[in-house]
C-alpha cells in the first residue's frame, strides 16, 4: 500500500478526544498510522488471536494497566495513578504465574540492583542477575585506543550479549533491565529470549530519570545547541 507519509503520531495536531486513534468518528493528519496502516493493525490482531499465550500476557497487561489507577478524591470522572513501576512489574509478574526472573543491570547501579533483588525475593520470585562487566573482557576486544576509554589501562567493556546468554540458560520466564547504557540494551534486546521490560533506564547527567530534559530549560539546549 502506498502511504500519503510516513506515520508522526507526536506531532498530531488534534486532542486526544478527536483523534482517531481514540475516537472510531475522530480525525487524523496526513499520515495517521490508524487511517493508513490498517493491514498492520489486522495483523497484529491475528498473530494474538492465534498465539494463546501471546494473547494472555497481552490481556494481563491491560488488566495491570488498569490495576494502577483509581478514582479520584476530586473529580469523580478522573483517575489517579497508585503504584510505581516496580509494583506494577511485581503484580503483573505474579499475574503470569512467573517464579523465575531475570535482572540485567548496570554495575553503576549495583546499589539500586541489590534493593530490587531484595524486593523481588521479599515477594517470593526466584532471581538471576547479571552485571554489564560479567567475564571482564578487556575494552581493547574491541579495538579501542587508550584515549577512546573512561579510564586508561586494562577496562572491562560491556558484555551485554553475555548477560542475555546467561538469562537465557537460566530459563528465566521475564526479564527486567536496569540501566544499560544507550547501544548495550540494544544489544542486550536483540540477543535476550522471551519477554522483557525496562525497570529504568540509564542517564548519568539527570539521574536517570531522561525525561527530565524534556521538563527543563535543558530541553532549549537539546533543541538549539549554542553556536561553537
């Protein structure tokens, strides 16, 4: 099919109440992904309908969507959200059935990956972690100069296709990363077996939290650097 242009659903100009993706009488721009990729939705559907387990996690998921928010003490037609993410990953695990999970993280995070496991265990899951630095494989594996590392001499590089390796011998039933660098969760994405979600995500300047930049004066720097 030829397509008007390429999807831009963030750059929509109606409100939410008038798009068509929300609203079967709703509008679209020139471009809509509801309006010009239709086969793509058709098809989606169809592999759910015939994968029985493809279609349950899709199921729970939108049931542990809908397990976090509740009614607001304001207004009586809005909702409020109730649970942070490691709840809503420790409910929806336990709504699979899951016992066994997997932990990818980042050693910078070493602190934050020990709290979790605690958590995690606390609530009865078996779990199997394993640091960006596992098996010590010096950076100069990949060809780096002394210059091109944080710190010169030997330097452990990121082994994100181990850590993958490893879960995926486990046998773990889902998989949780935690603070890969930008390109090493890529890796860790292509190579990990079975489900997976993003417990956070790595951002040194802004404490992990990147979208900070989007809610700050940062933002302006992002978006029109300075002259050099």
């Amino acid at each position: 099919m030829q397509h008007t242009k390429p999807s831009n659903c963030a750059m929509c100009p109606f409100q939410e109440p008038e798009r068509l993706c929300k609203n079967e009488t709703g509008r679209g721009p020139e471009g809509c992904a509801t309006a010009e990729y239709p086969a793509a939705c058709e098809a989606a559907c169809r592999e759910m309908a015939s994968d029985g387990e493809l279609m349950r996690f899709a199921a729970e998921a939108s049931r542990q969507e809908a397990a976090c928010y509740g009614p607001s003490p304001y207004d009586p037609e809005a909702r409020q959200p109730l649970k942070p993410r490691i709840m809503e990953i420790i409910e929806f695990a336990q709504r699979m059935g899951y016992r066994k999970l997997g932990l990818a993280f980042c050693l910078g995070l070493r602190t934050e990956a020990r709290a979790l496991c605690e958590i995690l265990e606390s609530h009865g899951f078996e779990v199997v972690s394993v640091c960006c630095k596992v098996g010590r494989v010096d950076k100069s594996f990949l060809g780096l100069r002394e210059e091109e590392k944080i710190f010169p001499g030997p330097e452990p590089m990121c082994n994100p296709i181990t850590q993958a390796g490893i879960l995926n011998e486990e046998k773990c039933e889902f998989n949780l990363m935690l603070g890969l660098c930008v390109g090493h969760d890529s890796m860790f994405l292509k190579h990990i077996e079975g489900y997976v979600t993003v417990v956070a995500v790595k951002d040194r300047l802004l404490g992990h939290a990147p979208l900070n930049a989007l809610y700050s004066g940062y933002y302006r720097y992002l978006k029109k650097p300075e002259e050099k």
